[in-house]
C-alpha cells in the first residue's frame, strides 16, 4: 500500500508540474472545462458526457505525452538535432490530430442540443 500511495503522490507532482510549467496543457484544461460547462448548460445526455470525458482525456494524456517526449529530446540533445526536430513534429502532428477529430465529434454531439436551445 505504502508504494501504491507514493506512486500516487508522485503521479500528482507530474500533474501539477505539467499543468503549473505547460501553457498547451493549461489551454486543453481550460478547453475541457468550458465543453463540460457547456454539456451541463445543454444538458447533454450521459452517453454524449461519457464521450466528451474519453476523448477529452485521450487528448490531454496525448499532450502530456507530448511534453514528456519534448523534454526527453531536449535533455538527449540540447543542440538541434534534425532527427529530434523530426520526432518532436510528428508528436505535435498526432496531439493536432486527435484535437482536430475531438473538434468534429464535439460539433456532431453539440450541434442538434446547441439548436434546440437557441430555438427555445
């Protein structure tokens, strides 16, 4: 149990560095609590909410992913390093693509709920 607790403990000093030391973070926090305002305001369904949290939190450990593999590279390789460049890109590229993906399942869940509340 004791290594259990300090894995947490551990775990929550990552998290709070990320979010304290990453603003990309920060903005995908801020992103998530505005869309989660949002479902309660439209009062989205369960199954819609249970989408938003899985892809929302898919994203976020993309980002966090992301920044670890940066700051590996740059410890690796303080100079630049076409090679690293590359890497760092491509890890950029897939948190770009799944916030692209996470932007069109958003719209499809909130476009029928947005309407009716306008129309009301």
């Amino acid at each position: 149990m004791k290594k259990f607790l300090l894995s947490v403990r551990c775990a929550g000093k990552g998290i709070r560095h990320a979010v304290t030391s990453e603003r990309n973070i920060r903005v995908q926090l801020l992103v998530f609590a505005l869309v989660m305002l949002a479902a309660g305001i439209l009062k989205l369904s369960k199954y819609d909410v249970l989408l938003i949290l899985e892809i929302s939190a898919l994203l976020i450990a993309l980002e966090f992913t992301n920044t670890v593999i940066e700051h590996l590279a740059d410890k690796i390789s303080p100079q630049y390093d076409v090679q690293i460049g590359v890497i760092k890109d491509i890890m950029a590229g897939a948190v770009l693509l799944a916030a692209i993906f996470a932007v069109v399942i958003g719209l499809v869940i909130f476009y029928e709920p947005f309407l009716k509340f306008i129309h009301r």
